[in-house]
C-alpha cells in the first residue's frame, strides 16, 4: 500500500468508536469488527491490504499468546485515536478498556512494512506485550523501525472506501486464481500416478483362466497319477473331453504331490485375481472421484468454496484409516466425511454417531456425506455446503440436485449402504 492510502484509511478507521471484537482469522490477517463497521489487516509480506470488509466465512480460530493477549485487551474496547507516523507505513490504534475498577489503555500498532509487516500489542506504558511475529522482543520499550530515506506526502485520497474494497476484491481474484491453479495441478499429477496405476495391474480375467487350468491339470494328474512315472518333467494324459494333454511338472517324487502343487496354484491365482478386482474398483473410484474433485475446483466461485472442496487429512486414523475408501473435508472448522463408493459409504454408516447428520441425494444413487456434528445445531451456510460436497461428488455433471439430510439415529441400514431414513429435510443445489 502507498503512505498516502495507509494515512487515508486510517482517517477513516478513526471515525469509528466502540470495538465489538478483535481476531485473527487467518495466518497474517487481523479482522477488527467496530460497531459502525468491519476492517480487515492483511500483513502478508507480499501484500499490504487494509479494507472495510468482512473477512470469509469460515475463519480460522488461533490461540497463540499474541491471539489471546488480541481478545483480552481489545474486546469491547473504545477506540481512542488513530494515526499514522509521520513519513512511515506505521499505523497506530489506540484503545481504552473498562476492566473492573481500572481503565486499561492499548496501542494496536501495524507496521505495514515491505517483507518485515508485523503487529503489535503495547500498553500505555509503551513496552511490547505481544508481537505477531517474533521479530520484536516482549517486554521491552516499543521502538521505531529505521524511517525510509524518502518523505511521504501525507495526500488524503477521495472515495477511499471504494479504492480499498476494490484494490482487497482484486487481491482475492488473483489470491484465488493462484489456489485454484496449485490445487488443479496437484489433483492432476495424483489422477495421472493413479491412473498409471490402474493401466499397470494385470489382468484378472488372465488369472482366473490359468487358475482353471492349473485346478483342471491337478485333477487330471490325480485321475492318472497311477500312469505318471516319479520326477519327470512332464506327463502326457488323457484329458476328460477324451483328447490328450501335455502337463508340465516339477519333478516331484509323486503324481499326487504334483497335483497338490496344481491346486495350491490355483488357489493362490485365484485370490490374486480376487485382489486385484477389488483394487482395479478402488482405483477406478479413485480416478472418478479426482475428475469430479478437478470440476469442484473450477467451480469454486471463492475461497470459501475453494476451501470446502479440498481434501483433509484425517483428524484420527478411525475416521479414515490409510487405504479405506473415505475422504475428508473441513467446512467452517467442521469435519465431513464423504464415501468414495459402497463400501465407503457402508463404513461411514456404521462408525458415525447418533447425532451426527447423514446428506444423500434424493432418488438416486450416490455418496453418503456424515457432517460430525459434536452435537452442535449445524450453521445454514455448512448444510448448504455439505450437501453441494454430496452432490458433487455424486454425480460428473451440473444440474440442479435434491439433497436430503437427517439425523443418522433416523437413518436405518438394510444391507451395505442401502438405508431407509425418516424426519428429514431436503435441500435444492445447483451445479455448474
């Protein structure tokens, strides 16, 4: 920001009066609700923002000492004065509290500096309680950062409200171009390594034919195990269809164990290929759930957006062990668990609580979404989310979608994750 928008803005700040709340909602950025209006401080290092809006939905929650020492001396503060120092991107917020018997007075001062902003927290003493970063020391006078070599003009500039909400709108444009475009390319390079994957496994329709045939040849073997002479390499038979066949052994000392190798074989080839029916499924869910995860991301209209739709690691392995086919999500601090097929969403049934909400589609086929609710009335705006996360990754194209949600104590399982529900409401979302 310019010396001559930090001075303009600050001017506006300083008609404000009474602080609700103080917080920080993001890592650099501080959000300072006054009853006549919202202000955010963006102290990112690569940008400097200050703007009359209100921060994003879902805010992060922080509890550093710094955060703590932020709502303790700040909330339901009266605001003072505020000013800039003279000739330097150095904003000071001046705050009195009522506490009990005793007023207490408090200096929010943002330093707006290229590469070292920071902010903090001094009392009327003038020494440094609390720094966001921990390049200022604690307890020790406030001092001035080095002026720059230059003088400022102190310009007021007209309509700075406008100048600011536009110059914050268009740093959350490229903010969120830039997360859209990381987030886009790290779901393609896991789409391509799991579709290399899928290409890789072998054939299991192939190993359940050689299984039959080494199932086929150990029985041949025992039906002829009179006329096959001890530690050849091979035997020549006659088949069941009355043909001949040529068997090849492994010298064994008998026909019989020769067989017994044949049917132990078989059997191996056939859990193989057993397990690799369930693992070609799984990648296939997989490959599926990252082309729908890839139209999410183009779709998110926000950060909001954006956010809801990206994969969580698992807070506990019980949620989501390593390998199960469950994803989660965060929405507003919130977790939601969401099954990638029927045996995810299976799992998902079973392992959530009573009081947890459960969303599916209406009418169709689908992922089952469990919101862990901790008990809590879940907030208009994650419902909404939830059930766009169920829709999504549902279905590969957009539309407009009924989405049901209850309680899971009125969800009843039939078989897997064929349920019957009552009490539920229904909620309508659209899809790119």
């Amino acid at each position: 920001m310019r010396y001559s928008e930090i001075f303009s803005a600050v001017a506006l700040i300083a008609k404000e009066k009474r602080l609700l709340f103080a917080r920080r909602v993001d890592e650099n950025l501080l959000y300072l609700a006054f009853e006549g209006g919202d202000w955010l401080f963006d102290l990112s290092p690569s940008h400097m923002l200050i703007a009359p809006v209100k921060p994003q939905r879902y805010q992060k929650s922080y509890s550093a000492p710094f955060d703590l020492a932020l709502n303790r001396r700040l909330n339901a503060a009266v605001l003072l004065r505020a000013s800039v120092e003279e000739g330097d991107k150095i904003a000071r917020l001046e705050f009195v509290r009522a506490d009990r018997y005793k007023e207490i007075k408090t200096t929010l001062i943002l330093e707006l500096l290229p590469v070292k902003s920071n902010a903090l927290i001094v009392d009327e003493r003038g020494i440094v309680l609390e720094s966001l970063r921990r390049i200022r020391k604690n307890g020790v006078f406030y001092v001035l950062p080095p002026k720059p070599p230059y003088a400022p003009a102190a310009e007021t500039i007209e309509d700075i409200r406008a100048v600011l909400i536009g110059r914050y709108n268009e740093c959350r444009r490229r903010e969120l171009a830039e997360k859209k475009e990381i987030a886009l390319r790290e779901t393609r390079r896991k789409a391509a390594k799991v579709e290399e994957k899928l290409q890789a496994l072998e054939d299991s329709d192939e190993l359940e034919k050689r299984a039959d045939l080494a199932r086929r040849e150990g029985e041949l073997l025992l039906a002829n195990a009179g006329a096959i002479a001890p530690f050849v390499k091979e035997a020549v038979v006659d088949d069941f269809d009355g043909g001949r066949r040529v068997i090849d052994l492994e010298s064994l000392p008998t026909a019989v164990k020769e067989a017994q190798r044949k049917f132990l074989l078989s059997k191996r080839l056939r859990a193989k290929a057993a397990g690799l029916k369930t693992q070609r499924e799984n990648l296939q869910d997989r490959v599926l759930f990252y082309a729908r995860l890839i139209g999410a991301i183009d779709e998110a209209k926000d950060g909001d957006r954006l956010s809801a739709v990206l994969p969580q690691k698992p807070l506990k392995q019980k949620d989501a062990p390593h390998g199960e086919p469950i994803e989660r999500f965060e929405i507003g601090g919130v977790s939601v668990l969401l099954g990638r097929n029927e045996r995810g969403n299976a799992l998902l049934l079973k392992r959530a609580k009573a009081g947890d909400m459960w969303f599916h589609l209406k009418g169709m086929p689908g992922a089952h979404v469990i919101v862990q609710t901790r008990r809590e009335k879940l907030p208009a705006d994650i419902i909404i989310e939830a059930a766009r996360l169920c829709a999504r990754f549902s279905v590969s194209s957009g539309g407009a979608f009924e989405v049901d949600y209850t309680a899971r104590r009125n969800v009843r399982i039939v078989k897997g994750a064929e349920v019957t529900y009552t009490e539920y409401k229904t909620v309508r979302i659209g899809l790119d």
